[in-house]
C-alpha cells in the first residue's frame, strides 16, 4: 500500500511541470478566443505595447 502511494506521488510530482504549462495555453487559447468574438461583435482592440517615437530634448544635450 505505501509503496503505490509512493509512486502515485512521485509520478504527480514528475507530471506537474507539464500540466501546468497545459493549463497556461488553455487559459491563453481561452482569451484569444475571447477576442476574436468581441472583434465579431464589433469591438476594436489595441495593443498596450507601442512604439515610442524619438524626441528631441530642448535642452540640447
């Protein structure tokens, strides 16, 4: 008996980093998906990342 417990324990610590990378591109499948049906109903969406121009400093350095 403990020596399957003990294997069942071993095996879930063995699996855990690959179900949880599993569950990470469930959750990101899950908001695209999310986007797409708002894009359908009309929303538009923006990216937050943008692409600053260059300034020029008054002061001239």
């Amino acid at each position: 008996m403990r020596r399957k417990q003990f294997r069942n324990i071993v095996a879930l610590i063995l699996l855990w980093p690959l179900l949880s990378g599993c569950w990470m591109a469930a959750a990101a499948g899950a908001g695209a998906y999310g986007g797409y049906k708002m894009k359908e109903k009309g929303y538009t969406m923006q990216s937050p990342i943008t692409k600053e121009e260059k300034r020029t400093e008054k002061n001239g350095k």
